[in-house]
C-alpha cells in the first residue's frame, strides 16, 4: 500500500453531505412510492415484450395467406408451433384462446425438437433456438409454413417474418423472397408496415 | 477481505444503501400484469409503436462469433447509471481503466502501458474508426464524442482484430453504435448534476419520415469543476502551495452528432471537443498553475452506402474525411535562481485525413460467408508544433503526408451444421514502414446443443504513429522513422455452456506474446527521448463468467479475470497490470421493468508502478436507481459510485512525477431525462 495521504478540503466534506442527503432523499421518495402503488404512476398499463410478440405471431395469421392445400377443410384450425419458448407457447395459446381468423380456430403447439412439422402453418423460432433454423428450414423444403424467428439485428439465419427489439418497441421484417418460395401471400398491410429488410451485416 | 467487509458494516451510510438494494429484491416485479386487455384488439399499425418492457435476453451475437466478445446495451448503462464511456469498459470483464486526471487509458488483459494514448485499442464508432493518425489515440474518457444517452450498443470484442480492421486493433476492438431517429420519435432531453459540480445537459431530436428518411441530432455538454484542492505529497512545500492544486481539475467537454439516413445511403457527422485542466504538474509543468490546460477537438464526417441485391450479396462503401486538433498550454518555470520565471509553452497538433474502403461479402448456400475488401487513407496534414509564446522561440514545426491502403479477406464455412470455420487475412502497406500480414483463424464447434467451443489464433499490428516517428523538437526528444510496427500473437480457448436458459457460464484460456514493442528511451548520446522497437512480453490468462438472465427476477453477472505478464528483457510483470479482476453486476427490476436498482462491485488487485513499488488492490461498489416514466415521458435516476470512499491509486506515467494518482472518493449523479413528441 502507498503511504499517500490526503487532504480533501471542504468542497469533499460539502459533496459528501450533499451525497448522503441524496440518498436520504431517495429512501423517502422511491422507496414508499414503490411499496404502496401497484401500477405504473403515469397510469399506462406496462406491456411485456412477449404480449407484443403475440399480437405480432397472431396478426401475421390474419394477414397471410395460405394456399387452400394447406388446410384440410374449410373450417380447419391454423395451428401454430412454438420452439424452445414454452412460457411464450402458453401466452400466446391463452391470447387467441376462442379466437378465429375466417372461421378458422387458432391452436398453439409447445413443440420439442425434433418436432413434427407437417402440421404446422405456422412456426415461432425463439431466440434461444435460432441454431435449428436451419435444420427447420431444410426439413419445411419450400413448404407453405410461415416461419417466425426474433433474431437480432445483423445475424443472418431469420424466419420469412422476423421480429426485432428496437428502442423498447417491437418491430418485423420480412423476407419477402422466402415468402415466395413457400407460396405465402403476405397482405399490402402488413408490407407496408415492415421494417426494410435488410442483408447480412457481416463486419459492421 | 473479511477486514474490508467490517469496515463497511461500520459505514452507517453503506448500511442504508444495502437495505435500499435489498428492500428493492423484494418488490413485486410486474405489478400491471394484472390488467386484462386483449392485446389482440390492438391493430397492427398501434403495434409497432408500443413501448414494451423487455425481458433481457442473451445476445445471440455473443456465442456465435469466432471471438470473445462482450455486449453493453443501453439497458444495460440505464440499469448501472453509467456516466462515462470508461464507466462502461472498466465494468466489462477483463479489462480496467486507469485515470490521471488528464485521460483516462483502457487496460485490456493485463496490459496497461502507461502512456500509450489507448493506442492499441480500436475504437469504432458505427464502424468508423476513431483513433487518429498522431497519437493513435481513441478517447475513452469525457472526451468520447457520444454521450451515454445516445449509445444504443456497444459491441466489445477481446483479442487482435487486425486481419479485419489494421492497425491498432491489438488488444480489443471496440464498436460503439449510436441509436437511430427511430428510437427517439421526437425530441428527448437531460439534464445531469453530479458531485464536485459536475453538470451535465443533452438535447437530442430523432425521427424516421414515412419517405424512409430518418433523421438524428444531438448535442451535450458537460461542465465539471473537479477537485476544488487536491493535494500532492511530493509538491509539499511553501514555493509549491503545500502541495495543493487549486481549481486545476476542471473538464469542460462538448458533443455534436449527426446522422441522416435514407435507403442504403448514411451520413454521419461527429464532434467532440474536450478542455482539461491537470492537477498533477504532468510533463514538469509548473504546479498549481491554472494556465496549464490542453484542449482536444476530434471530428469526422463519414458518408456510407449500403445494399444487399440478388439476396445474396452484400456491398459496404464508405468514405470519410477526419480531423484531430490538440492546444496545448504548458506553463513551465525556465527559472534557474530564485524568482519563478513562468513560459507559457504551446504545444499544438493539427491532422486531418481522408479515405475510404468498400466492402463485398457473398453469402453462398445461405451459410456460407466470403468477403473482401480495400481500404484506404491519406493523412494530408499532420502538423506538430511546439514553441515559447512569451519570448517566442519554435523548437518544432513539421508537417508530414502519409498513406496507407490494405486488402483484407475473410471467410467462414459452416463445414457442418455445429462447426463453423472462419479464417481471415490481411495486408496493410504504409510509407512509413513497409507491409505487414495479419491472419486470424477460428474454429466454432457446438458438440451440444447448449455447449459451444472456440478456439482462436490471430496476429495484430500497432503501426508506429506520427507522433513516434516525427516528434523532433531536440531540446527534449527526436523522432526515429526507422520503427516498425509493434506485433501480437495470440492463441486462445473459449468455452461456452447454457446452463439453462437463464443461465450462461463461460470461461477463456489465452497466450499473447507482444513483439517489437515501441518503447520510449533516453539517447545517452545527446540526452534526447527518442521511440525504438525493443523487447518482448508474453501474457496469459483465463477468465470465468457466470451470467443470469431474469434468474429469480434478477438480471446479474459475476466475473473473475486472472492475468500474468512477463516481459522477457526485465524478467519481470509489466507495471499497472493486475493479477486479478473480479466483478459483480445485479440488477433487481421493480415495477415490471421500469425501474429498479442495479448494485455493481469490483476488485482490482494491486499493481506494479514505473517506481517498482505497488498501488494496493481496491474494491469499489456503486449503486443505481432508476425510475421510468415516473411522469408521462420523465425518467429520474440517482447513482453512488464508490459508496464506501475507499482510498484508491492508480500507477502514474512516466510524465508524472507521483508514482501513484489518488482517484475519486465517493460521487453522486442525479440524472433526469425527459421524452416528447414533436408534431
């Protein structure tokens, strides 16, 4: 240890006091603040970014299009897989629980790998999964599956629709040329709405 | 340790700061679950505009890159109420900072050459480097030229990173990437006040137009007194003001930044200029003399393209024009009797370069990367001036022109579906000195889904910058145009495992060995400093990681760095190199993610000084509040760094005559920002 001492001055004694008064002042204020209100004091419901999430996955169902030799009848249910994300396999099965996009049901599936895929419209990738994207994508072939991945920003391996974090809100992509290839139509709506698809972003 | 602990047991007010953190553990995490609504009535275009409470994630980018790399995210500076960029990096695994009240210098794994200028870390900000072309120095302290608030990420990646990016790119590559217009969607304001009148006011106004043109400008700027008295033992006597410095520790610094996207095209333009006052009579100033004052200006202008076509290609262009610009006021006493005889010596650098580099990358059968790419820069000023302005006399005043271009190839084969190989190769030619070829070679391999192993081989280079080429004034130092680059080798082993989803352990194994070092030394011949390339220093290290994501409603990490450093000429560990870092970052959310409290702790182990004597270790604890939207828009936030005042000294330069510089005791920062829409 070096034997440097000090001599602080009166600034340092006035900065430390202003420093304990502060810390006071925040145990009065925060603290009972947080104790006794239950919600948020601007009174805007705080939103999780899974119920988003869900919204999103349930929209991308109403907005899509699949080839009529998708579904067996008319009033067949669109079945939705979710990987690697149970407790978002349960939200979204609890939001669109009763719910029906042009007569047809909607049903969530908590798939393990390696999951039956063929009878799935739709499928959610969660981020803890995103290695198997590719093994998914191979096994669909150019099968009229949806794929839904939250893959960040500059990685390449991503669903047709991708959904991104930005600045606290939640956003999507598209790849429009994958949608293509798995005979999706994808409605003007929900074009016009997504975020510019952009390349892989290898260096910066 | 358990020493430490009893002391801050008899701190009354690190008791009430334990029962603050702790009360806040125990608060309900998200109180407006409860709300029933159905989401799904929300229509799609109210969607995207949501503001959502995250859950914080593992950056997948992190496991899947050929290197060890750490990610800060804005969050992440919310929760710890970084105030600084060298707040950030010194709580990042691994490395630590040292401060001479002057600058604040990076230390990366065991490496913490005293007075290198942060020359042997790149900086980036948004891929654009920032180190400049006289000193190869890259700011990390209040003279970085993007404030806290604007930082959407910060990528950090350990190891060479030279067959991508050249020169000093040696020990870490650091990439900064500022938020978009987008995020702000309107205006957004602070204001800051901290310990020892440090204030602090930034006005940002982002936005992105239905047109596709996102727009982002914004300004800061901090005004700190420092110290109001300082006092220095070795300046203890009467001619010296009993060794107190008055007033000499004031930072005066200013921000601008500018971005203007649409399409592929983007432009950026950066400023930052920082004035500080220095305490310690660096340099043989004369002490306690207030003139003594060094101003630095760094700004670019970057324009960018970017396009991915035929889905598979991606090209990268940019080119960009730089400056940096320091003044100098060094009052030195040329007194040879008894009365002072005070000169005011100017020293002062003007530079500018320009540039420009392109980039293609080919994604073959969706998995397989190739790139290549040029780059190329002219240093077309590089004036170094210095002279007396009371009697006016001009020891130095050249001005030299230099170019360097390079090529650089990468590539990564996903060889199976759980090995990745990347390799990369880079050659940089600079009229200075030659050419020099810098590889690095990587193998991923997950032999289970949870469990990742990399392991890693690279070279790096630190061109000899102008300053150690040129810097000839002959009264104190002569240049030497004969360096050569300095080298790094390195190997290193990282293995990674996902214990659950919640939660990661990793841990590195590494072997750097420096060659060629530029060293500073004394000409016995005429007396005169001068830079030459001698010596070489092996390192090695491990370091331990243990990160949950939302464990028990907790976000939190804890990290052990061991690193040892030999220099072969000495036989002896490098000075300001500490054996051990240890860390602990926890973040407790309260109110479903809008505010909480984030506790951080750090030990630094002893180090060795230029005078081979040893700084002892310390241990240093902040503590952070934070309350979002506690009004409509109004974020508040109020910080304790050093909680416990704990006495702590960093190494001096060879500039200084202290050994050690005594650092900051505990501060405060209150922080207050404010988001509005504009329509």
């Amino acid at each position: 240890m070096f034997g440097v001492s000090t001599n602080s001055g009166s600034a340092i004694q006035a900065a430390r006091g202003l420093g304990r008064a502060l810390l006071f002042a925040i145990l009065l204020a925060v603290v009972p603040e947080c104790l006794l209100s239950n919600n948020a004091a601007s009174g805007e419901p705080a939103v999780t970014e899974y119920e988003v999430k869900a919204a999103y996955v349930f929209n991308f169902a109403k907005f899509v299009e699949w080839p009529s030799s998708a579904f067996p009848a008319k009033n067949s249910p669109i079945t939705i897989g979710v990987i690697g994300n149970d407790e978002f396999g349960t939200l979204l099965g609890n939001i669109v629980k009763g719910k029906t996009i042009q007569d047809r049901p909607i049903i969530v599936r908590l798939l393990k790998w390696p999951a039956d895929l063929h009878s799935v419209h739709m499928v959610f990738v969660s981020a803890s999964e995103q290695k198997l994207l590719k093994q998914i994508s191979e096994k669909l072939l150019d099968r009229p599956v949806l794929t839904v991945t939250e893959t960040e920003e500059g990685l390449q391996a991503r669903g047709i629709m991708n959904l991104i974090v930005e600045g606290g809100k939640v956003q999507f992509e598209i790849d429009i040329a994958s949608a293509e290839k798995a005979h999706l139509q994808i409605s003007s709506k929900l074009l016009r709405l997504a975020r510019e698809y952009t390349g892989k972003n290898t260096r910066r | 340790m358990a020493h430490v602990f009893r002391t801050h047991i008899r701190d009354g007010l690190g008791v009430a700061c334990w029962i603050l953190f702790v009360c806040s553990l125990g608060f309900p995490q998200s109180v407006a679950q409860d709300n029933p609504r159905d989401i799904t009535e929300i229509p799609l275009e109210e969607l995207n505009k949501l503001e959502v409470y995250s859950a914080s994630k593992f950056s997948q980018k992190a496991s899947e890159a050929p290197a060890s790399i750490s990610i800060v995210t804005a969050a992440d500076i919310e929760h710890y109420g970084y105030r600084t960029f060298d707040d950030i990096l010194r709580a990042t695994t691994g490395f630590f900072i040292t401060n001479d009240r002057n600058y604040a210098y990076l230390g990366a794994r065991g490496f913490g050459l005293t007075g290198d200028y942060n020359s042997r870390v790149l900086v980036l900000i948004n891929g654009h480097r920032t180190n400049d072309t006289v000193y190869g120095s890259s700011a990390v302290g209040t003279d970085f030229p993007i404030p806290m608030d604007l930082i959407d990420r910060i990528e950090i990646v350990r190891g060479p990173g030279s067959s991508l990016y050249g020169t000093n790119a040696f020990f870490a590559v650091i990439n900064v990437i500022p938020k978009r217009g987008r995020v702000f969607d309107g205006g957004y304001v602070s204001a800051e006040a901290g310990s020892r009148q440090a204030y602090r006011g930034t006005a940002t106004f982002g936005e992105k137009y239905d047109s596709g043109l996102e727009i982002l400008f914004s300004g800061s700027y901090l005004n700190s007194k420092g110290y109001r008295r300082l006092y220095f033992p070795e300046f203890d006597s009467p001619e010296t003001n009993n060794g107190i410095a008055e007033d000499a520790d004031t930072d005066r610094s200013g921000t601008f930044f500018a971005d203007v996207s649409f399409r592929g095209f983007s432009t950026q333009l950066v400023y930052g200029s920082r004035e500080k006052r220095f305490p310690t009579a660096a340099f043989g100033t004369a002490f306690n003399d207030r003139r003594t004052v060094v101003e630095d200006i760094k700004w670019y202008l970057d324009f960018k393209y970017e396009r991915t076509f035929r889905d598979s290609w991606n090209l990268l262009a940019r080119t960009f024009i730089d400056a940096y610009d320091s003044y100098g006021s060094y009052i030195y006493d040329y007194s040879t009797g008894d009365e002072p005889l005070l000169v005011n010596n100017r020293d002062i650098v003007h530079s500018k370069w320009w540039g420009g580099e392109a980039q293609l990358t080919r994604i073959i059968a969706g998995k397989h990367h190739l790139t290549a790419g040029t780059e190329w820069r002219y240093s077309f000023r590089a004036n170094l001036l210095n002279y007396d302005e009371d009697e006016y006399f001009l020891y130095l005043d050249s001005d030299i022109k230099t170019t360097d271009s390079a090529v650089y190839f990468q590539g990564e084969f996903a060889a199976r579906d759980n090995i990745l190989l990347s390799a990369g190769v880079r050659y940089d030619h600079y009229d200075t000195f030659g050419g020099t070829t810098n590889p690095r070679v990587a193998v991923v391999y997950s032999p289970r889904k949870h469990t990742t192993a990399k392991v890693l081989y690279g070279d790096a280079f630190r061109a000899p910058n102008h300053f150690e080429l040129f810097y000839e004034d002959n009264v104190s130092g002569k240049g030497n145009p004969n360096l050569r680059p300095e080298n790094i080798r390195t190997v290193e082993l990282i293995l990674e495992h996902y214990l659950s989803r919640k939660l990661r352990i990793s841990g590195s194994a590494y072997q750097y060995k420096v060659k060629n070092q530029i060293i500073q030394e004394l000409d016995p011949a005429d007396g005169l400093i001068f830079y030459r390339n001698f010596g070489t220093t092996d390192a090695h290290g491990a370091e331990l990681e243990l990160e949950g994501r939302d464990v028990c409603g907790l976000d939190g990490r804890l990290s052990y760095a061991l690193q040892s450093t030999e220099n072969q000429e000495s036989m002896a560990s490098l000075v300001n190199s500490p054996h051990h870092i240890a860390m602990m970052k926890l973040f407790a959310p309260w109110l479903g993610g809008r505010g909480g409290a984030g506790l951080e702790m750090r030990y630094v182990s002893s180090r060795k000084t230029l005078g081979d004597r040893h700084v002892g270790g310390f241990f240093l604890t902040n503590i952070n509040v934070l309350y979002k939207k506690l009004l409509p828009g109004l974020d508040l936030s109020a910080g304790l760094y050093n909680v416990f005042n704990r006495k702590y000294y960093h190494p001096g330069s060879a500039e200084h005559i202290q050994d050690a510089l005594q650092q900051d005791g505990r501060s405060f920062r209150v922080r207050l920002g404010y988001g509005f829409s504009v329509q």
